[in-house]
C-alpha cells in the first residue's frame, strides 16, 4: 500500500501528514524476516481488543491502514509499514487474549519481546490502554518490561467516546495513579471522533526528534 496524499485546506498544522505509506511485510519469529534497519522504528502494543487497529487508521488518516479485526487475537505476526520514508511503524501482536491457547501465547511472548529488546532503530513504543477499564496483570507486566529497558513510551488510553465526557479526566487520573504518571503524560483517544489524533501525532515526531535512547546521555 503506498499512497500520496495531497493535505486538505488548513492541514498545514496537522503534526503528522501522511504523504507515503506503505506496507512493508510482517514477522513471524524472533528470528525471521524484518526490515533493514534504515529508519526510526515506532511500536504500537497494547491487549488485544485495546481499539488498537482503529488508533492506527485514524492516526494514519486512512479507513483501512490496520485491519480491524472481530476476532481479538488473531493477529500473530508484526506488521512493519513505512511512513513518509521518515520512520517505521511497527504494529505488534495485542496480547493477552483469554481465549487464545498457551501454545499461541508461548510462541507470541518471544516475539514482541525479542523485537523490542533486539531492535538496532527502536526509538521508542505506544502503550494502549483501553480507558474504561484497569491495567490488566498482562498490561503491567508489558509495562514493567519497557521500564526495564528503557525504552520511551508514550501512553494512550483508547474508546474515551465510550465514557461520557465528564468522566473522561477522572479516568485518566484513577489510570495515571495505577501506572504512576501524570496524567499529562497520558493521551485520551477516541478513533471514532478523532479526539487526540493530533496530540498523540505531536507526541510521536516529538520523539522522533529525540536523540536514540541508547545513545542519549
């Protein structure tokens, strides 16, 4: 999928314009095929049924950039597409599907953790958390496996649309308590109204203009 798009009237201050995009192919195992390490690469993890796929269609600004799928899941590999030939973004399994088999399970853990620990141009990752409900064990356990690397992560909670909108900040308070942050450094998102497309696209180039974090001082 590659596609060029000409920005709308006034788009100029959209902080991410999707000019190129295209699918680059997917990994199957710790150790098989994967891009050349020639751009920034950005991974977006979250539980599977998070609204994972609806995020990236909207941040993207395409109707069906990431496949919503109605089975939670499903999806077994990372999926790699280059954006803007400006970085990677790399889409990775959602985890922690009740009724997805150990065996299934066994062989997706190595995976998201082997890309996230091998990755030579990970610059950094997007937690999802579904806003309405609790870090799970499986969400706390991906979060305390970034902290130990090191790695920058950006927090978004998806489905706000789902809360009534007086509800929406306490959430995101009770959530940054649990997690530890602020709640500035949480983006409420809702795919079906687009609220927090642009701030989460700020938050991504802001951390591609970064320094890589190994390499950071």
């Amino acid at each position: 999928m590659s596609e060029d798009a000409t920005p709308a009237t006034g788009a100029a201050a959209d902080p991410l314009v999707i000019r190129h995009l295209e699918y680059l192919g997917p990994m199957s195992t710790r150790d098989g095929w994967r891009p050349d390490p020639s751009y920034p690469e950005v991974a977006f993890v979250g539980r599977s049924n998070v609204g994972k796929s609806s995020l990236l269609n909207k941040l993207m600004k395409r109707k069906a950039f990431a496949r919503v799928s109605n089975t939670p899941g499903r999806t077994r590999e990372i999926h790699f597409f280059d954006v803007n030939r400006q970085f990677v973004l790399a889409d990775l399994p959602g985890y922690g599907y009740a009724r997805i088999s150990k065996a299934r399970k066994a062989e997706w853990r190595p995976l998201i953790e082997g890309y996230l620990t091998d990755s030579p141009k990970l610059w950094g990752v997007v937690q999802l958390l579904d806003v309405r409900h609790d870090p799970t064990d499986d969400d706390m356990v991906m979060l305390d496996f970034l902290a130990e690397l090191g790695v920058p992560t950006i927090f978004a909670v998806t489905k706000v649309d789902k809360l009534r909108r007086a509800e929406v900040a306490p959430r995101v308070q009770a959530l940054a308590r649990q997690l530890g942050l602020d709640p500035d450094q949480i983006v409420p998102f809702s795919a079906q109204t687009g609220q927090g497309r642009d701030e989460l696209a700020s938050a991504l180039m802001a951390l591609l203009a970064m320094p890589h974090w190994k390499e950071a001082p």
